[in-house]
C-alpha cells in the first residue's frame, strides 16, 4: 500500500487489485533498470491519480480540454522564456 499526496488530496494505492493477467510490464521502464515490482507500484501510482482526478473532476465539475491544457503551457513557457533569456543561461545566480 502507497500513501501518495496529489495535489491537496490524499491517495491510496493498494496493489494487488488487478487480475495478474492485465499487468504487463513495459519494456520501456524495463530498460531503465525498473524491477517488475517497481514498474507495478508505479502503475498503481498511476492509478490513484487518475482516480483522484476523476474524483476531483466529479467533485467540483471543473475540467480543461487539450486546447486549454496547451494553451496555459504556452503561457507558462513564454513566461519562463522571459524570465530566464537564453542569453543568462549558465551565468551564476545573482546572491
């Protein structure tokens, strides 16, 4: 069992709920040197936080489409853009 803070909700991951059969270990992660308990773990994380979400989107009925998902990264990259130039990349920061 996982305890797992997402956002201001917690979460609970309890493993072993699936059938053995839907697990399927991805090569991907397996190449990264991730273990089969690891990459399960994982998958559980990942669970609860859509569950969570899911949770989240039912409690408050807010929910953003792909557009406006894109639209607040663009703002977040155009605003670190600005903030961070190029230009002072790898300079020491100022103290």
């Amino acid at each position: 069992m996982a305890h797992v803070t997402y956002e201001h909700a917690r979460v609970v991951a309890v493993e072993g709920g699936e059938n053995m059969a839907e697990f399927q270990p991805d090569p991907f992660l397996t190449s990264l040197g991730m273990s089969i308990d690891e990459q399960r773990a994982y998958d559980a994380y990942c669970d609860a936080v859509v569950d969570a979400s899911e949770a989240e989107i039912a409690r408050t009925g807010v929910t953003y489409t792909w557009e406006e998902i894109q639209a607040q990264a663009q703002e977040e990259w155009d605003r670190l853009k600005r903030d961070y130039p190029r230009e002072n990349w790898g300079r020491p920061c100022s103290r």
